[in-house]
C-alpha cells in the first residue's frame, strides 16, 4: 500500500513539473534564418527573450526562455 501511494505522488509531482517547464520553439531546418523570441505569458508584451539561428547553425541567445515561444524562419 506504501509503494502505490509514493508512486501515485511521484507520478504526480513529475507530471507538475513537465507542466510547468518552459515551452520549446521547434528546430531550426538547414539552410534557413531562425529567430524565437519568447514572452512570459500569453498577451505577448513583453519580450523576455530571442534566440538567433544562422544559415549554418550557429546560435546566440539574448536573454532568457519563457512559456510562449514565437517562431520565425526565412531560407538563407
């Protein structure tokens, strides 16, 4: 009986923390320009974040993630 109980809190407690992790813009495809600018909440007015993607793969981050990822990509 102890174990199903400490299994059901672990399981809840993870799946909190899968829910509450920061969202994840998708990845950068070959041969394009990405950019991922993140916001904390849903309203988008603040700007928290961007994420730069080159041609050929290179990053540069300015800022932090947050749980609302805008993502954008041109061809190179």
């Amino acid at each position: 009986m102890i174990g199903r109980t400490s299994l059901a809190i672990l399981l809840a407690l993870g799946s909190l923390t899968v829910l509450s992790s920061p969202a994840h813009a998708r990845a950068c495809r070959i041969d394009f320009h990405c950019e991922t600018y993140y916001y904390p909440d849903s309203t988008r007015a603040i700007l928290i974040g961007i994420k730069y993607e080159n041609c050929v793969g290179d990053e540069w981050w300015v800022g932090t993630r947050g749980s609302y990822p805008e993502f954008f990509e041109t061809p190179c």
